[in-house]
C-alpha cells in the first residue's frame, strides 16, 4: 500500500470483489477519500496462494482489492455505491468476460461495526431488480497480496486489459474532482451572495418558519447542494413527506459530508446537522423517521439548501450522481 497523510484514527479498510482486480483497484484509486488501494487474494481455501493457483487450481479466493479510505473524507456508503456501478450484481462468478469463481463479486469487512452498512446498501441495491443479487457478504477471512506485477497494473500499462468502461472511470475521476470543487466561502463573500434568511440559518443557527418555506413540498426528482458551498448533501428519492413543514431525509448522499452535534440549545437536548465542508448549519436529525428506511429523519432547512432539478445536473457538473434518482 502507498504511504499517504491521514489521520491514523480516521483510517479504515473494507475489501471489494469485483471481476479481474486491475481495473477495480484503478477506478478505485481514483476517488477522492480513498488513499491506498491493493490488489489480492481474500476467502479462499489455501495460504499464500499465486496468481496461476487461484485461476487453475480451484483455490477459493477472489480476485479483491483492499481500500484504505479516510472515514472523515468518504463514506463506506457512497464507496459502495461507487463499487455498484462497475459490476453487474446479477451475475454470478462473471464480470465482463472474466469467467471463473475468483471473479466473483463481494464485499469483505474487517470491522463489524460495518455489517449493517453494508446489508442495509444491497437491501437498497435489491430494490432495484427483480432478480436475486450475486453479491456476497462475509467477514474476511484471509488476504494476501497478489505478485508486484499484478499492483497498479493499468498505472504500468495503460493500454492494458480493463473490464470496466471508460465512462465509470470518467464519473470516479469526475467524484474526485468535484470533490475539490466544494470549497468553504469567506464571510464577507455569503453576505454578499445569500439572502439575509440564508445567511441567519446557515451562520447563524436559525431556523425557518415551518410550512413557509422554498423546498417543504418539493417532491421533484433532483438533489440538494449546501447552499455555500454547492456540496451535494440529500437526494430527493431519500426525501419523504414527514408532515413536520421542513425537508425531511432519510439520509445524507454521502455521510461524510455532514458532521452530527450536541445541541443543547432551547432547553433541549438535540442532534445538530452541519455540512463538513462549509461548517453550515442545516438542522436537526430525529429518531421518527420511517422504520422501513433507517428510522431517522433529517428534518433540514430549505435556506441552507439548493436544488439542482435532474435534466439540470449533468449542466451543473453532477451528473455523476443521476445514478442516485433510478
């Protein structure tokens, strides 16, 4: 694994099955948030297996690669979505025209605490076919490194074999760059761009009257941007009527974009919602939500948020997320 600067405490691993590793761990390293990416052998039934023993002599193992990621940056969620988009779930020990057991897809955690993240993304996955998954779920087991030619592989040959499309390699360069594009604002520069409500709710810790305000009953398809920095926070097919007069979310587009605090404020005792980024407050996050969806509800002001409607998205630089609204 390269050496890259993060802080150790934020630092996790999760390791991906997806068709033949070279061109996974390339669109892998791609995404901003990810730092480190390797190719291996994980579950199989031998130790220290070669390449040849697990593609001839019936090993067990997958062909994997494992993710170092920085949990303050990415999201093991929105890594997962990012995953989905370059295996066909369907099919079983087959990606592309890699044919054979150590081409199947899976995801293999080392930390529990990760299990239901991970059920909870291909209950969601699911939903969207009519036929049964092919995507395992295990602890790992065992991994180890494949032979030094096999690391980096597209990085030292660029025209070599990938059976993953150009497209997906765009859209996780186009998740890294946007990324970068999400830059907090000074003071002066949201005075002069946000209306006096925006500027309170977001500065200022204030609060919108409900039922009296831009996106409560907005149910077009599209996503919600932080109103300071144009980050995007919520998808509109995470949002649901809620009754409360705010937006309500069954969760954020990417969790590593927000920050949950105490808030003590009112004689209360509740959950703060903030953007990462622009440190923008957004609202509170409750309990009551629809169990079927996570039972939260991030009940959000509309002033601390934009909405990019879906034929806009692509224009306004994130059609990298119209996956998102299928």
């Amino acid at each position: 694994m390269e050496n890259e600067k993060s802080t150790v405490e934020t630092l996790k691993e999760i390791y991906l099955a997806g068709g033949c590793f070279w061109g996974t761990e390339k669109y892998l390293s791609l995404v901003k948030g990810i730092v480190a990416t390797q190719v291996g052998y994980a579950n199989g039934n031998t130790q220290n297996p070669s390449y040849e023993d697990v593609c001839n002599k019936g090993t067990g193992h997958a062909e994997t690669v494992k993710v170092l990621y920085d949990a303050n940056e990415i999201s093991l969620e929105f890594i997962l979505k990012l995953y989905y988009d370059i295996i066909n779930p369907l099919t079983k020990n087959r990606q592309g025209n890699d044919i054979g057991k150590q081409y199947r897809t899976g995801i293999y955690y080392i930390d529990y605490r990760d299990q239901d993240i991970i059920l909870n993304s291909l209950q969601e996955l699911q939903s969207k076919y009519d036929k049964l998954i092919a995507v395992e779920v295990n602890q790992l087991q065992n991994y180890y490194p494949a032979e030094e030619y096999h690391q980096k592989y597209l990085d030292k040959n660029p025209n070599g074999y990938c059976h993953i499309g150009r497209e997906e390699f765009k859209k996780a360069r186009q998740a890294q760059d946007n990324q970068l594009r999400y830059r907090p604002k000074s003071q002066e520069a949201l005075k002069a761009t946000l209306s006096e409500m925006q500027y309170n709710v977001t500065r200022n810790n204030a609060t919108e009257p409900p039922f009296k305000n831009e996106h409560f009953n907005n149910f077009k398809e599209g996503i919600y941007v932080d109103i300071t920095t144009g980050e995007p926070l919520f998808a509109s097919s995470d949002k649901f009527e809620s009754g409360c007069g705010w937006p309500s979310f069954s969760q954020p587009i990417n969790s590593g974009a927000i920050c949950e605090l105490t808030d003590n404020s009112h004689g209360m005792t509740r959950v703060e919602v903030r953007s990462k980024r622009g440190d923008a407050h957004l609202g509170h996050v409750f309990n009551d939500g629809p169990r079927k969806t996570g039972g939260l509800r991030y009940c959000i002001n509309s002033a601390s948020l934009k909405f990019i409607p879906k034929d806009k998205m692509k224009e306004e630089g994130y059609g990298y997320l119209l996956d998102l609204l299928k």
